[in-house]
C-alpha cells in the first residue's frame, strides 16, 4: 500500500500539475492528501491534481515519485482508475 505521485509535467491554468494517487483505497488518498494539506476540491475521479509547488511537500510525507504511465498502471491494477467516459463503480 503506497501513496504515487508522477511528476508535474501536466500544464493547466497557468501552472504545472502532478497526480496522486492511492494503490490501496480512496480513504488511504483522501487522509494523505489532508495530512500534506490539499483541499478536497483538488479530487478528480481517481486522483488529486497537485500544483507543482506542493510536490515536495507530498514527496518529503512519503510519496513514491515514479512516472506517469506507470502511475496509471498502479492505480488500474489496483483497481482504482476511473476514467472520465466511463461511470465510478458501484460500491
């Protein structure tokens, strides 16, 4: 069980973005996220979208800094990954 991040290399309202995601569960995502001090509203579906400014504080909390694709391959294994053109799972 571990917390990934992926470099911030997505570019989106005038900044550089990373994701964060969980192999785990959401609930393990969300309280790590509230710990390092990201505001709920930064979830997007699967992951947070982190501002490259507040990497190294996810990273210095205990992030796994590895890439994007394999990000997304943790998170799909996991069972986690929910894409936009399909609906969450039923829970």
């Amino acid at each position: 069980m571990a917390i990934y991040i992926d470099p911030p290399t997505w570019p989106g309202h005038g900044r550089m973005w990373s994701h964060l995601v969980s192999d785990a569960s959401f609930d393990e995502l969300h309280h790590f996220a509230a710990g390092i001090g990201t505001p709920q509203r930064a979830f997007e579906r699967d992951h947070y979208d982190l501002p490259a400014e507040r990497y190294g504080a996810a990273v210095r909390a205990g992030a796994v800094e590895i890439g994007s694709k394999e990000l997304v391959r943790r998170l799909t294994a996991a069972g986690l990954r929910r894409p936009k053109h399909r609906p969450p799972p039923e829970v």
